[in-house]
C-alpha cells in the first residue's frame, strides 16, 4: 500500500539559503539536479556519491564549495570539513604521489601535508595539486561569503604550508603533476587540458588567494614572497600555453580557467571567450568536453565576456550532446559520475552500470545561477556580504530570473523581467549593508519606483562601465525600470 510508504530526505543540518528560478526550464532542472545531488551528499561531510565510495575527496569538494554555500548554509559544514583535513593531514605514512591520473610514483606523504581523502578509512595517496588547492580555498571561500576572517587566522598555517609545498613540486614555476578536469561528458581520464595547466592554473589561484590573506592578516614579508612568485607563475603560463594570434590557451576548460583565475593577457578576456564558443560550434556539436573544472568556471567565462548567447546555446541544446539528454533520454533526477549526454553507456562504455548516478562534483556550474544570472556576488573588499555586488546576465537570453541569497546580514533578493525593451528589477539589500548595481543598458533614463534616479540622493551614480549604468544603494527595497538599447 503506496499510502503506508513515507520517504524522508535526510541530510546534514544546513539551512536552505538559496532559490532560484527563471523562465527557462532547462536552467531550471540543471538547477534542481543540482540541488538534489548536493542535498544526497551532505552527511558530516561533502561525500562524492551515496551509493559506492562515500569519501570527501577534496578536488570534489572545492569544485562545488561556491554552489553549496548559494543554496546552504555551509560556515560550520566546511569549516568542521577543513579540520578534518587537519586531523588527517598529521600522519607521516608512505603512500604515493599522482604523476598523472594513471601514473602513482611512490613517496612519503609529509607530516601536514593532505591525502587525497579526507577523513575516514580510505585515505587515498598525496593530495595532488589539483585537488589539494581545497586547504587554501575553502578558508578563502570562508571569508568571501561569510565574513570569517578567523578562517583566515585558524588554517593560515596550513594554507602556507600547502603552498610551498607545491611550489618545491614545481619546475620553471610549472606544476607538471595532477589528475586533471575529472570526468568530461563520456569518460572517466580528461581530455583537456593537459594536466600541467590546470594544476599550474590552481597553484597561480592559490598564490593569489594567499597574497590577499597575508595582506589582510598583516604578514606583509609572506605577501611580497607570494606576490614575486604568483608574478613568475602568470609569464610561465602564458609563456608555455597561450597562443596570441589565435587567442587560446587550447580548449574549452583551459580558456575557462584562464578566464576565471586572471591569466588572460589584459584586453584578450572577450576573444578568449570567444574561442570557448568557436570550440562548441566548430567540434562539438554545439556542446562542451569539461570536466568538473571546466563545468563550474564555462557559463561565468562566456556570460561576463559577452558570450551570453553561447552559454543560453549549450544549456538549452536538445538532441544527442546536450544537458536535456540526460532527463529526456535517462530520467535523471541527479548528477551522474559521467554525464549522460548520448547513448555511450546504452553501448556499454566505460562500465556505465558500475558508474555512480549520484555526483554533485558535477554540480559546480549551479553557482552561476545565482552569482551571474540573479547577479548576486561578495565583494572581496567587504567580505560575509557587507557590500554586495548586483550584476545580472542573460537579460538578452530569458525572460524573467527571479530568486534570493539569505547571507549573514540577511536575504538578498533580485528579480528582474525583460518585456521587448523594458527591463524592470527588483532587489532587496539588507540592513546594515550596501550594493553596487549594474544595469546593463547606456541609457541614464533609470526610474525607482516611477522616480528618476538622478533626483533621489538614496541611489548614487558611479559612472558608466562596460556599457553598464553603475549606482550605489544602501539597504532597503527598490524597483528599477529602464529602457534597454
């Protein structure tokens, strides 16, 4: 008897503070599987799936910090995470090292220095640089979003610690060790980029991050060391993967990446984005071949830089190739270790039976919902959300986005609808906060509430930026209207 039957979702104690919704509904089921996979995987710690290994893997874990914090209240989770790390982190033991995802050269893991796994029985070999970046991020990730400098204070140590470690694994300042961007649509091993890209990629990330935390913290010695060498980093990368006349770094993951952690020559952002979309049109099939690093930095990379309509492109594509072929052809409800994206496991590929249905390492993209299309982003200047950053994307794509983030002061709340040339926008800004909008039109003709905001001293103007009318506003509610170009 079906109606003797109760289910209960059951996961770690982390409250709901993100929604999000919009007028399409294949951002809005890439949102959902999102959110369940997520919610199947928050037990204690971030596991990789429910069914088969259960381990808190830290690349997994770093790909969807960004999009966990959006729709959970994750300060605890991660920072009791982060100790976990720690506590794992002290033992000497002989283990092995990742030259590459197939290629184990046996070592001695330091004393601080991570496993691949965190905590548990199966603690997994030396954390490759790809995956151990997870010690210098998520303290970041915790005073980005919520304002914890104590973070800062508490794991610095480690963070340090991590760091130079990489850097005595690197030569010419390149990282050549790593897995690589895990699980692209049809397959376990990547195919791009090579491995000595992303690792690189995430060690020039982590240098940043601790410049800025030793500058915050005061360690002013530590930030001019880290700065001299995120400097030699950044000429070595571009020196060794990015071609000038084509305005590449390769594929898709590579000008993604580059784009999201600042290695693109200054001026060359919106080619490089660009080539993301040439790379879809031109070999696949209107698509994309990331894996979790690309998945969760590709819609950032195309919608900031002009590429709005390639990222609307991919997410709504129907057929073979395309996200819609997961739920129209598989019925997914969840995020699978491999996306399901044609008919590769239907042929027996890869051991698709053996493979989990239940992955949030896919997930990492689901942040761009609510940092890009609801617009809704931290400003590292006044961190936990005391000054917010409103900037949302894809007006020219959908018709209507609508949703909230409930931060440490409170819920910030955007929606906004386009009809023909009309877009109108509602936010709500906390108490004891302030924002910075962008309205993305040239026109000075902006209304609150039917007023023109050139005669109200609540909404200041900034200036015009990238073709975008900028205002500061204090907390309250407001509605914006404006004629778009």
């Amino acid at each position: 008897d079906s109606n003797k039957l109760t289910g209960i979702v059951v996961y770690s104690s982390v409250d709901n503070d993100g929604k999000f919704s919009c007028s399409n509904e294949s951002f809005n089921k890439l949102h959902q599987l999102a959110q369940w996979t997520l919610n199947s995987n928050l037990y204690s710690i971030p596991t990789d799936c429910p069914a088969r290994e259960k381990c808190g893997w830290l690349g997994d874990a770093h790909s969807i910090a960004k999009m966990s914090i959006y729709n959970h209240g994750m300060e605890s989770f991660f920072t009791k995470y982060l100790n976990d790390i720690r506590s794992s982190s002290k033992r000497v033991e002989e283990t092995y090292s990742y030259k590459a995802w197939n290629i184990h050269e046996p070592g001695i893991k330091p004393k601080g220095i991570p496993f691949m796994i965190a905590p548990g029985k199966r603690e997994y070999g030396i954390a490759s640089p790809d995956w151990g970046t997870a010690v210098v991020q998520l303290p970041w990730d915790l005073y980005l979003y919520y304002g914890q400098k104590e973070a800062l204070k508490e794991f610095y140590p480690d963070m340090k610690r991590w760091v130079l470690y990489v850097n005595g694994l690197a030569k010419d300042h390149l990282v050549n060790y790593g897995l690589g961007d895990w699980c692209p649509p049809g397959r376990i091993v990547p195919i791009e980029p090579p491995i000595p890209l992303s690792s690189t990629a995430f060690h020039y990330l982590d240098l940043t991050i601790m410049k800025n935390v030793a500058t915050i913290l005061g360690f002013e010695k530590d930030a001019i060391q880290f700065d001299e060498e995120l400097k030699k980093v950044k000429t070595a990368f571009q020196h060794t993967f990015y071609d000038p006349q084509m305005k590449t770094f390769g594929g898709q993951t590579a000008n993604a990446m580059a784009l999201d952690m600042g290695l693109v020559p200054v001026g060359d952002e919106e080619a490089v984005s660009d080539q993301i979309v040439k790379l879809s049109k031109d070999s696949l099939q209107g698509f994309l071949n990331t894996g979790i690093f690309g998945l969760s930095r590709i819609f950032n990379a195309l919608s900031q830089y002009g590429n709005e309509k390639g990222a609307y492109d991919i997410i709504t594509k129907k057929g073979y190739n395309s996200f819609d072929y997961m739920w129209s052809q598989y019925h997914a409800t969840t995020l699978w270790e491999i996306l399901p994206v044609d008919s590769f496991y239907l042929k027996g590929g890869d051991k698709g039976d053996e493979r989990s249905h239940n992955h949030p390492m896919q997930g990492g993209y689901d942040q761009w919902f609510y940092n890009n299309v609801l617009g809704i982003r931290p400003e590292a200047e006044a961190p936990g959300f005391k000054k917010i950053h409103l900037e949302p994307e894809m007006i020219g794509q959908l018709n209507w986005a609508k949703g909230s983030y409930h931060s440490v002061y409170g819920t910030i709340e955007s929606a906004w609808s386009r009809k023909g040339d009309s877009l109108t926008w509602s936010v709500v800004i906390p108490a004891n906060t302030s924002a910075t909008l962008y309205i993305p039109t040239r026109s000075k003709q902006v209304y609150e509430s039917g007023r023109p905001v050139s005669k109200l001293r609540e909404v200041c103007f900034i200036g015009d930026r990238n073709g975008k009318m900028v205002y500061q506003v204090g907390s309250g509610t407001y509605f914006f209207s404006v004629k778009l170009d």
